[in-house]
C-alpha cells in the first residue's frame, strides 16, 4: 500500500517519489486513470492528458 501522495500506475503497479517527479517522468492520465510512461505507450496520444 502507497500513501496518498505516492502515485501509483493502474497498469503496472510501479510507484513514484511524488506527483512531481511522476510528472516530469512522463507520467499521463488516460480515460481518468494514472499511468507510467511504458504503460501510456500502448495506447493512442488522443487519450493522453497531463496532470
């Protein structure tokens, strides 16, 4: 279990520090859910959006 302001990827479980380092790795929301960058890959641009 993370702490709430540890994100976490709904595809892959990976965590990151913060918000803010998963922001700068590349981080993205697709269709309401947070993802890693590897994970954002297999789906279309147009359903990407930055948090």
């Amino acid at each position: 279990m993370t702490r709430p302001e540890q994100p976490e990827c709904t595809g892959c479980g990976m965590t990151d520090l913060n918000f803010v380092w998963a922001a700068a790795a590349g981080w993205r929301l697709i269709l309401g859910r947070l993802r890693c960058r590897p994970c954002a890959s297999g789906f279309p641009a147009w359903m990407h959006r930055t948090f």
